[in-house]
C-alpha cells in the first residue's frame, strides 16, 4: 500500500460559491486507478463526495472527468500523487466531480453533429476584391509564368490531376492522429448521459 494526495474539486451550486480544491490522503496499491480512489474516498473517508461512473471496463465514458486539467476516464487512469481531479468543463456542476449531461446526451441520440442553418456560401463572382489585392495576385501569376513554373498542375483531370485522384482532405490530422478532434464533444469517450451514483 501506498499513500497518494489527491486534490478534488468540492463544489455544490446550491450553497457554494465558487469551487474548492479538498485535500485527501489515500492508501491504494501501486496500479490503483483514479476510480479506485474515488470509490475508496467514498467509502472509507467521504461519503458526501458525488461522482458518476458505470462499467468500469472503459466502454461508457461515464467516469470522465478533468484529470490534472484535461478530460480523461477515471477507469482508465492509473493515480499518481498529487492529482487534481475536477468536473467536466462546459456541463453544468450537479454536484462535486458529477455533472449534467443530458445536452450532451441529446447532441449523441441526434447522430454527433449539430446542425445550425447558417445559409448558403455567398457566390464567389459576388464577392468584390480591392483592386491592390487583385493586381498583387495576377503579378504572382505573371511572375511565375515568366520563371516556367507550371501553374494549376495536378488540378487538370486530363493530366491525371485532381478530377481522377478525387478531392483530398485539407487536413491531414486524422490520417496521423485517428483520436483527433471531431465533431463531437468529446468524442473519443462516447460519453452516455450517466446515472447518479445512489448514496
């Protein structure tokens, strides 16, 4: 057994005004997850700490919290020494380490995306561009003329440009990072709407 601090964020909107950072100090084996702590903390030391968590395999996402400042399982994350743990930001506090998600969970039942009529593109021949700007860019058309670099190559479908490769994404930082942001919050975790954690 080991002895950890681990700061967690005390807070309940109906009688504090702002949050609280509580000190504890927990006994757990070397491997303990963050999860494990909580429940100890509950069980052996606090039990008015609020908290949410479900199958404790990593699947359900109801466990995330803030974990020393960024989102993370608390099934997942090994406890460290001196970690602060916190609720979830941008969901309302219930209550300690417990927040509301139901928006959340509505934004997942509609499929992860929002929807927001923004209208339509404006047509480009529509859009004015100063005089300067377009005299700046048909010099740079020249001026690459005049040196023999080819221009729109690889965009012509004749010369095996973009029309038979098809459209390539702009960003690239899926393909190197499958865990990327996405349109989702959070959505690496799938977070459900969680059940409050009788007691």
């Amino acid at each position: 057994m080991k002895e950890y601090r681990v700061k967690v964020s005390r807070f309940n909107p109906e009688v504090d005004s702002h949050p609280e950072l509580k000190e504890y100090r927990i006994s757990c084996g070397e491997q303990e997850s963050v999860l494990g702590a909580l429940l100890y903390l509950y069980e052996q030391i606090d039990s008015t700490l609020l908290f949410s968590y479900g199958c404790r395999y990593r699947t359900c996402g109801r466990c995330a919290i803030k974990i020393n400042g960024k989102p993370g399982l608390a099934c997942e994350t090994t406890l460290e020494d001196g970690m602060i743990l916190e609720p979830l930001d941008h969901l309302p506090v219930i209550r300690d380490l417990a927040v509301d998600r139901s928006a959340f969970d509505r934004v997942i039942a509609a499929g992860g995306y929002i929807s927001v009529a923004t209208g339509n593109a404006q047509d480009a021949n529509a859009i004015l561009v100063p005089r300067d700007d377009a005299e700046k860019a048909l010099g740079a058309v020249d001026a690459a003329a005049q040196l023999g670099l080819p221009l729109g190559e690889g965009l012509d479908p004749e010369e095996g440009g973009l029309g038979q490769r098809g459209a390539q994404p702009v960003c690239r930082s899926r393909d190197s990072n499958p865990d990327a942001l996405r349109p989702r919050i959070l959505s690496p975790l799938r977070l459900p709407v969680p059940p409050l954690r009788p007691g």
